[in-house]
C-alpha cells in the first residue's frame, strides 16, 4: 500500500532560499519498494521515481531530486506486491544519492 508523505516549504535538515538537491532512499527495508516524487499535490507531475535502483541490493530504492523553495512535493513510498504490508525505512538527506558499490 502506499504511504504519502508531504514536504513543504524547505527540507527538515536545511533552510534554503535556492533549489536543493535531496536523495530519498528505502535502504534498509529489506523489502521490494519504489519510491515517486510529485509536485504540487498527490495528481500533480511526478518529477522523480524509482523502483530497485541501489545497485547490489534487491528491491529497495533511491532517488535525487531537486526541491524548489516554496513548493510543496508529494512522497510516495509503495511496495511492489500490492498485497504487501509490514514496516519499511525511509530517509531523506541533502545532496545526491550515493550508489553502493558492492
């Protein structure tokens, strides 16, 4: 099922005034997940997704975007299988995702 979750305004790490690149990983889920970024409200233009994009691990995922001041995002964090359910990870960091290299 999915979970939406909203960011606003700036980023809980940083205050900014400028675009700011932000990685959102599942990493550590152990569980088959994909990730989507939509701007404006949860029907507005996805402007990120991912689904199983660390390298060496499977099913989990992570991407990098770019958060505008002042615009609001919808995260979206879903499990392949529809019937899923169960606890997951997510984390929210400045900068560009970092691929594993395993």
């Amino acid at each position: 099922p999915d979970h939406v979750y909203v960011l606003h305004g700036v980023p809980p790490f940083v205050p900014f005034d400028e675009p700011a690149e932000v990685c959102v990983t599942t990493e550590g889920s152990r569980r088959d997940m994909a990730l989507h970024v939509r701007e404006g409200d949860c029907n507005g233009r996805e402007i990120a997704c991912d689904d199983d994009g660390i390298p060496g691990l499977h099913g989990e995922s992570q991407l990098t975007f770019v958060m505008e001041p002042e615009q609001t995002y919808y995260l979206i964090v879903d499990t392949f299988d529809d019937g899923a359910a169960g606890p997951y990870h997510f984390f929210i960091a400045p900068g560009v995702c970092v691929e594993d290299e395993e």
